[in-house]
C-alpha cells in the first residue's frame, strides 16, 4: 500500500475528503 492508497482507505473509513485525510496522515506521521 502507497501514501495515496493509504489517504484514500483514511478517507473512505472516517467518511472524510481526501484532503482532510491526507492532512490528517502528515499530522500523524509528522508527531511520530
């Protein structure tokens, strides 16, 4: 699985855009 295919599936499950996903996996990958 690639960075787009893990915003897409982020999206999908949390019934968010995928910007708003994309955004929540640099914030998450960023804290860690």
């Amino acid at each position: 699985m690639n960075k787009s295919e893990l915003i897409d599936a982020i999206a999908s499950a949390a019934n968010l855009s995928k910007a708003d996903a994309g955004r929540a996996l640099n914030a998450t990958t960023d804290a860690i």
